[in-house]
C-alpha cells in the first residue's frame, strides 16, 4: 500500500510534470518579474522623474486626513502591470506566429508526398 502510494506520488510529481511544470513556471515568472521591475524602476521611473515636483516618483503622496495617498508607487505598479500584460501579449503573439508557420511547414511536407 505504501510502495503504491509512493509510486503514484513519485508519477504525480516527476513523470506527469504537474508539479515540476508549476516549479519551472515559478521561477520563469520571478526572474520575468525581477526585469519588468529592472525596466520599471531603473529605465523608465528615472525618465519620469524630472517630470515631478521633488524629484522622486516613489515618494509622490496625496494629503488625506493626516495621513497620505502613495501615489507614487499606485502609479509604479500599474506601470509595471502594463509592462508585463505588453510582454505578455507579445510573447504570445510570437508563439502563435510561431505555431503557425510550423503548421504551414507541416502542410507544405505533406502536399509533396
């Protein structure tokens, strides 16, 4: 009962790739993250930057009853939403072009036989 157990376990996690898979992709997505950020924060954060009164997008606040609104960094993670929805979309859209010019190099092998 327990080798079973353990085989099934040892198929789940290796052979499947259900858990492997989610792994690879845990660490693709953080090293995805860590250059969205490197792009956000050292690229284009320093262009908008003269664009502030004070001088730094990070610290830019809105007064509200005694505390503040960090607008700054509400800015900054929409703009690093966008950059990873647009690399994304194009990473995407390679693979898609990709996909079809096999399938079209497919039908060309084919159509000679």
């Amino acid at each position: 009962m327990l080798k079973r157990w353990f085989r099934e376990f040892g198929e789940f996690f290796f052979a499947k790739g259900n858990a492997l898979n989610l792994a690879i992709a845990v660490v693709v997505g953080t090293q995805f993250q860590q250059i969205v950020d490197v792009i956000s924060k050292d690229l284009l954060m320093p262009l908008i930057n003269p664009l502030v009164r004070g001088g730094n997008w990070q610290d830019l606040v809105i007064p509200y009853f005694g505390g503040g609104i960090a607008i700054g960094r509400i800015i900054n993670v929409g703009i690093n939403s966008l950059l990873v929805g647009w690399s994304l979309f194009v990473i995407v859209k390679l693979i898609n072009r990709a996909e079809r010019l096999l399938s079209k190099g497919d039908q060309a092998d084919l159509d000679s036989v």
